[in-house]
C-alpha cells in the first residue's frame, strides 16, 4: 500500500482458492490481446477466464483484470444496472496463472454475440445504428457515472436481449491501470463523468471512421 494525495491505494489480486484448479490450453483460447489471453471456461461455456498473456510478466499483465475485479464489485456496490456491462465471478487458478471469471456475452436465443467489428463487417447491422446504440451507451456511462476508459469495435459486443438490440462493453472501464485515478473515479462520480466525457471525445473520432470503413466494407461484399 502506498500513499498519493492522502489516498491509500492497494488493488492487489484477492486472494482465492487453489481449488479448483482449471487446465487451459490452445484449444480453449477464445480471444488474445496484447496483455491478456481469454479462455472459455472449461466447466461452463459461458463463462471465460482471462489470464495473463506473459506469465513472467503476469503483474503488469493483469492490471486491467484487477481494475475490472475491484470497479465492477465497485459498481454493484452502488446498484448501477448492468445493462451494458459483462459481470465478474472473481478469481481462480489456471494451469496459466491466476486467472479472472467474467461472463461470455450471448443473446436471447443463447448464441454468442459478436463484436461490434464483426457484426459491421457481416454487415449484421448498419452505420446509423451503431451510432445510436452508441449513444444509448454514453448516456448509461453519464447517468450512473461510469468511467470509460477504452472506446473500440472490439471492446463492444452487439447483444439482442428482450426484442433489442444493445452494446456491451467487455473490456475498457474504469482505467488503464489500477492507480491514484483509478481510486478518484470511485470516490466521485463528477470525475468519472468528466473521464468519459474525454475518453468520448478523444476516440470518438477514431470510432467514428472504423465504424464506416466497416460498414462500407460490409456494403461492398454484398454488392
């Protein structure tokens, strides 16, 4: 624990059980990112466990994870619905380390939902309506004063639930990293609005173009 503008910051990885003990492999990888490989649960397909990618490096690699684990436990603590939003189940050991439990996103019928890249690319929804659905996204963020720190097509999955179309942010919440600012945007909430806010604006552009270079894309392929 270490002291910065008189808040105490400590955000280690909780301690948790050694049992069970969940063997991964290349055949239950589901997803890779620079720092974090993502596994499907190999007792519930419903479920993923994200590891660290570099073992050896496994502190630095796990930084999102426990910035996930402690902001999502600290978001229910103040009842924010989760509607755009996968739900964590804690800790467990892997044969690749300690690793983080989170729901797989799936819709009505039980399927897995694509990323927002995917379903631009297949052409599963359009231009306009990523839009929106995106900005059905920054008001949530804005109205329960969720920090979002990282806006892309692959953080976001397009989910049908209850007739409707929605986003739902898998990763990138919170801060890039578990620090002094992380703990400011859990103490005040004016601070987590101005962070998404920024974050809105500073990638929304970006955003923006990968959204129509995807669509045009899509539209392409099916002329």
């Amino acid at each position: 624990m270490y002291k910065r503008f008189g808040i105490a910051l400590k955000y280690p990885i909780p301690e948790h059980s050694d049992s069970p003990y969940y063997m991964l492999s290349d055949d239950t990888l589901i997803g890779r990112g620079n720092k974090r490989d993502c596994h499907e649960h190999p007792e519930d397909p419903g479920l993923c466990i994200k590891v660290a990618r570099h073992p050896g490096n496994w502190e630095e690699c796990h930084q999102q994870s426990v910035v996930e684990w402690y902001y999502l436990s600290h978001l229910r603590q103040r009842q924010v619905p989760f509607d755009h939003l996968v739900d964590c189940h804690g800790w467990v050991q892997t044969s690749r380390g300690a690793g983080l439990v989170l729901d797989r996103v799936r819709d009505d019928e039980g399927d897995l939902a694509p990323t927002l890249s995917d379903a631009l690319i297949r052409g599963d929804i359009d231009e306009s309506e990523a839009f929106s659905l995106l900005s059905t996204v920054r008001t949530w963020a804005l109205e329960h004063a969720v920090a979002i720190a990282d806006l892309n097509t692959t953080n976001l999955m397009l989910r049908q639930r209850d007739g409707k179309r929605e986003l739902v942010l898998v990763d990138g919440i919170g801060s890039r990293r578990a620090e002094w600012k992380f703990t400011l945007y859990q103490m005040f909430p004016t601070l987590s609005r101005r962070k998404t806010r920024r974050e809105w604006k500073h990638q929304g552009e970006g955003l923006a173009r990968a959204i129509k270079s995807m669509s045009v894309g899509a539209y392409s392929a099916v002329d």
